[in-house]
C-alpha cells in the first residue's frame, strides 16, 4: 500500500514513492490510516483511499525530542504505539517515557505530566480510559482520558508469568502489544512467549494462549499452542491476530476457546512477498 520492502526514508508521497523508518503502531480514524514512525521519530497518515502519504507531527532529523508544538514544531522520541478515541490519536513515546495526545491537524501535547513511565509501548482505549503498556516497569496502566489520573491496573512489578485474579499480584515480561475486545485487554508477553488477559476493570490476569518460556511455531488450544516473540496484537470478529517477531508469521487465536492456528507466512522465512 505504501512504502518499498527495504527503503527506509522519510519521504511523502504516493504508495511506493513514500517511505518510512521502522513503522510501528497503527491506527484507522476517519479514512486515514495513522502511522507512529518509530525511527522517523514523525506520526505519518496514509489516505486509504488514494496511498498519498503525509507527515502529521514532528520532524525526521535525528534528533528525538519531548516538544510539544504543532506539526513539524513538535518532536518525538520513538513514538510506537497509537490508538485513538475517535477524536485525539494517543501515541506512546517510548524514548521520552511520555503519552502524547495529538489532534487530527497535528497539534500535540504532553498527557499525564509529572506521571512516570518506563519505556511505554502498547497503547489501547475504550474511549474513557486509556491502557498503556508500562514495559519496563512490568505494569499495565490506566489513564483517565477527562483527568489524566494514572492508576495501575494490573502488574506488581516484579519479572514473572504469574496469573491472579488481583490484577496487582500478577507479573509480565517484556510486554509489548495490547488490544482491547469485550472489555477485555489481551496483551503480548513477549518474552514469556504468551498472550495474556487483563480485565480492563478489575486488572484480574490469565494466560490465553502460549506456554510461558517455551519457543516454537506449535498451532494449538490455550497452553498447547507455542509464540516465537509474539508483539503486535489486534481483535476482530472475535478473534486476535498476532504478529511474531522471530517466527515471521501472523497467528489468529479464537478468544472464546484459546485456539491457535498460523494464518500467513512460513515460520523463519523472511520476505517481503505478497
């Protein structure tokens, strides 16, 4: 749709004319596709309807930064994850360990000021709350959208695979995607190898799919199924789509039985064929 398998850039443009420096985390608002531009440091649009690429906010010179302005004014560092509430896109900036709210014309502020984070990554809304991935702190956070009050939701802190039905006496590893579906976050442990599940209320954890510390490619239900690095994380139709870091595949997982199957790419055969 938009870029050239093995052209890192900055450039604007129409399909493959356009480039992008490790794109990361994406989101769908209003006929355009919102791109967080890890490594362009830039949160990029793409027209669904035509593949005309533009930059939104921040500048691409190689210099990340906390700035908030408007448009190439402001500066990012390491922007991943992006969600939106149907208003505002909400990006992590994982090298500045802030949450940056962002307007459709571009303009971006600082969220949650005198909250500290870790290395934030995955980043979800139900269009009151947002839930963010607090990486390197092992915590999955809760920031009220009308306050900015940040609460934990689930997580003690401490490196670990342990399920609990008090969300703040579970532990994660390396957690990195987050998607939200039924009122339920589901979330990538990627060093665990395992998908978990946090009520987005209660914070209570459980372990969906993946045998915590085993590797492999294994199609299968609940524990019997194995990840290769699982990170990126979407919902839809009942079902959650992963993509795996080491594996180079996209899994699909039933929510309601836990059941895993391999939907696209051949684990460890990298490429970019359609």
């Amino acid at each position: 749709m938009a870029g050239t398998a093995g052209s890192s850039g900055a450039d604007n443009g129409t399909g493959a004319t356009a480039r992008f420096r490790y794109p990361q985390g994406l989101v769908v608002l209003g006929g355009n596709l919102y791109v967080a531009d890890t490594n362009n440091n830039q949160i990029r649009v793409i027209n669904l309807a035509t593949a005309v690429v533009t930059t939104l906010a921040g500048i691409s010179d190689g210099y990340p930064g906390a700035l908030d302005g408007d448009g190439a004014t402001a500066r990012f560092g390491g922007p991943t994850g992006i969600t939106t509430d149907g208003t505002y896109l909400y990006v992590t900036d994982q090298l500045t360990n802030r949450i940056r709210k962002v307007t459709t014309t571009g303009v971006t502020t600082t969220m949650s000021v005198g909250y500290t984070f870790n290395r934030p990554l995955g980043i979800a809304t139900d269009g009151t709350s947002l839930f963010v991935l607090d990486a390197d702190n092992r915590l999955v956070r809760r920031i009220d959208i009308a306050t900015e009050v940040v609460s934990t939701l689930a997580g003690s802190g401490d490196t670990g695979s342990a399920d609990n039905a008090n969300g703040l006496l579970a532990s994660f590893s390396q957690i990195y995607g987050v998607t939200l579906a039924g009122g339920q976050l589901y979330i990538t442990d990627t060093q665990n190898q395992t998908i978990r599940q946090v009520d987005s209320v209660t914070g209570a954890t459980s372990t969906l799919a993946g045998t915590v510390g085993v590797s492999g490619s294994a199609d299968g239900t609940g524990t019997a199924a194995t990840f290769g690095a699982p990170k990126g994380i979407t919902s839809y139709g009942g079902n959650l789509y992963v993509a795996e870091y080491f594996n180079s595949t996209i899994r699909k997982i039933v929510i309601s039985t836990g059941v895993t199957t391999t939907v696209a790419g051949t684990p460890g055969v990298i490429g970019s064929h359609d």
